[in-house]
C-alpha cells in the first residue's frame, strides 16, 4: 500500500498500513489551538496536557510499528501559554502566535476548569513534555531543530519577546538509524563549498490559502524527507492535513502514506499530489 490516504482515527488507521516507511514527518494538532472539525476522536482537545501528550504517545507508538528498523521520525510541534482567570469560568489555553478568526477553536468547553500546576501566562512546555514521554516510551530522543521564523506572526503582548520558533524533534526507532547528513549540506559563507547543516532552520511561513492557517512550508519538510530516506521510500504523516508532506514526498521521488481524520481535505491532498494520480483515498 502506497501513495495512499486513509481517512479517520490515526490509531486505527495507521494500523491498516501493509508496507513500512523509512521516515515519519509530521506535525499534530497542537494543544487547545483550533477545533479541527467534527470529529469526538480529533486530537488537541483534551482536558489537559498530560491526556493530550498520553494521546499522542499512543499514536506514534502506532507510527514506530510503521517504521523501518532505520526508521526516523521528525515531529514539529508548538507550545501553548495556560490562561486561567477564577470567577470568568474560562481556562483557555493560548497559542504563542497571534490567533487569527480562523485559528480559533470552535469550542472551549474542555478548558474551563483549573489545571494543576499551571499559573495564570505559564508557558506549558508542551514541546519537551512530548518529546520526554516519547523518549520514556522507548524513542530514541536525537536532536532538537529549531524552526526559526523569519517572519512571524505579529503578537499583542507586551511582558516578552515575540514568539517567533518552534521545535523539531528527530527521534528514531533503534540506536542505528538511517540519516544521509550530506543531502542536506548547505553552502559555505563564501559559497566555494558545503558544510552540515546547523540545528537552526530559518524557514519563513507560507499560509496556504485553500487549508487551515497551520500548514508548515514545503522548505521545513523537504530536508527531513533528504535526510531520513532515500528513493523510493515511503514517508508516512499521520496527521496530513492539506497534503504538504505527501505533495514534497512525491516532488523528491518518494511515496507517502498518510492519516487524516477531517474528509474534507480528500480532494485538496488529492490536488496538491498530482490531481490524484497514484493516490487512494480510503475512508474507515
């Protein structure tokens, strides 16, 4: 089974796959940022960060059966500021980047109750919860990349500095691991050679008009996919969204297998491939 999207609950879906990947590249819904739509089983909705990071380690224990003995995985992921205000009823959980109408959750309810050991503009560390717990479950926790943001979404508080990165862990399944360090080379200062690439990505965000505001830019995904495979391997996404992962994985010569849980996206994934060539999409 290749260049195929399976729609529903990742935790099922991912176990439907035949063949195995060479690498995960992904990214989840971040905690308590958006209602993704519709769906009781969509994760980031959570009563609190520790249900939300159990979840998620649920599912890439579901990603590392996937995988290769060599296999990698990169996990971009965002953190969240807790605002809790007693009498108002709300605990909403904000995001670092400025929320636009469409970034907003349709529902709150989950978060209205205090959470223990969060104070009121605590930035949770959903980052390093996730990766600590996935290297506690058996990961092997590699490198943290980050993704720095040459432009990023402007911010109306006043009490620190802009946000403007966020993480990319590289994990793998086994001590040994499969990581091409001379695909990603980048040119030197004076540009008569190649030097390894640094553990700071400067990628700008590039929203694309037809998804949600989370899409990540084909420019952070496409080093991973150089990095962590070689021809004709498969790239698995569990979360794939707008199709990003899967639309590089095919420009580099490679397949991709991928989960998403909202089936609106079938006939956008299905443009951003090829016009569907070479894909399936199944829903379960």
């Amino acid at each position: 089974m290749r260049d195929t999207i399976l729609f529903g609950d990742c935790l099922e879906t991912l176990k439907e796959f035949d063949e195995k990947a060479r690498c995960c590249i992904t990214s989840p819904p971040y905690y308590g940022l958006r209602d993704y739509g519709g769906e009781d089983c969509q994760i980031g909705q959570e009563e609190s960060p520790e249900e939300y990071i159990q979840k998620l380690v649920l599912v890439f224990q579901e990603v590392r059966k996937n995988l290769t003995e060599d296999g990698t995985l990169w996990l971009n992921i965002g953190d969240s500021y807790y605002n809790y205000r007693p009498g108002k009823g709300q605990g909403l959980v904000k995001q670092t980047v400025s929320k636009t109408k469409q970034d907003l959750p349709d529902k709150c309810s989950r978060r209205g109750n205090k959470l223990e050991g969060l104070k009121e503009k605590d930035l949770i560390g959903i980052p390093w919860m996730l990766a600590f717990a996935l290297r506690n479950d058996g990961w092997y926790l590699r490198q943290d990349i980050i993704w720095n943001k040459p432009n990023p979404m402007p911010e109306s508080v006043r009490d620190r500095c802009s946000k403007s990165h966020e993480y990319i862990f590289l994990l793998s399944k086994s001590k040994n691991y499969y990581f091409n360090v001379d695909a990603i080379k980048e040119p030197t200062n004076d540009g008569t050679g190649l030097k390894r690439k640094k553990s700071v990505w400067n990628v700008k965000i590039k929203p694309y008009k037809e998804a949600h505001f989370a899409v990540y830019p084909p420019e952070l995904i496409e080093p991973c996919i150089l990095a962590g495979s070689e021809k004709n391997d498969i790239i698995l996404d569990p979360f794939m969204g707008s199709g990003t992962t899967a639309m590089v994985a095919k420009q580099l010569g490679r397949y991709y297998n991928g989960c998403e849980l909202n089936r609106d996206y079938n006939n956008l994934i299905q443009k951003r491939t090829g016009e569907g060539i070479g894909t399936l999409s199944k829903f379960l």
